[in-house]
C-alpha cells in the first residue's frame, strides 16, 4: 500500500454545488473540443457534448472532491487500472477495478478526485 497526494488544479464555489443546474454541465470543457464529431453540424456537436457529459459538474464537484487537494492510498493509487500482470486495483477513498480476460469494470472516487463506474468488454488482454 502506497499514498499519492493529488493536486486540485480548479476551485469551484460551494454555492455552485448547492445548484442542481450547474451539476448537469461541464465547467472543465463547455464547449466541444476540436477532436469531438468534427463532420457533425455545430448544433449537433453541441447537444452530443452536452448529453455525452451529462452530470459531469456532479460527478466530479458535488459527490467528488477534484476541487481539493486529497491523499489517495491504495495498491496503485496513481492509477485506476492495475498495473499488468496484476487484475485487481483498490484505493482509499473507496474504489476498486477489475480487469479480466473478458470484462473489466470499476466503481468509486478515482485518481483525480471524481467519482464514476465502468463496466465494459476488455478491449486488450491483460
């Protein structure tokens, strides 16, 4: 087990976390990037921002804590995956990932704060 401090690099005002239409936005990229949907027209680029980030604001200021500097303990705590060979990843605050041959999937506050859950296909063996 090993601690890694993690350095919030954004301040938000609590009075912005006690708004529930703020926590549907994305105050780190509100507009589209240049990567996002290039050949969409500019209002479908939008919406599709918009709704792929849907409660990113919640997720990452409101129940998670990337607005504040915080320790991380855990097995890899720099990561959200293990590191190969290994499968398994657990980290304090809660959080814990899996990757198998054939699904991986992980659920709590990750490596910069924000808290989110995954369950996909692998996509590279292990």
């Amino acid at each position: 087990m090993t601690w890694f401090l993690v350095r919030a690099d954004r301040h938000v005002r609590w009075q912005d976390k006690l708004n529930p239409v703020w926590w549907f936005g994305n105050i780190n990229e509100p507009q589209p990037p240049a990567w996002y949907e290039q050949t969409l027209p500019q209002w479908r680029r939008y919406l599709g921002w918009y709704t792929r980030n849907l409660g990113h604001n919640f997720n990452w200021y409101v129940i998670g804590f990337a607005d504040r500097d915080f320790w991380r303990l855990g097995r890899y705590p720099q990561h959200n995956w293990a590191l190969p060979p290994a499968r398994w990843n657990w980290a304090w605050p809660p959080f814990v990932s899996y990757n198998g041959k054939h699904i991986e999937w992980q659920i709590g506050w990750k490596d910069q704060g924000n808290f989110g859950a995954a369950l996909r296909r692998t996509t590279t063996t292990p």
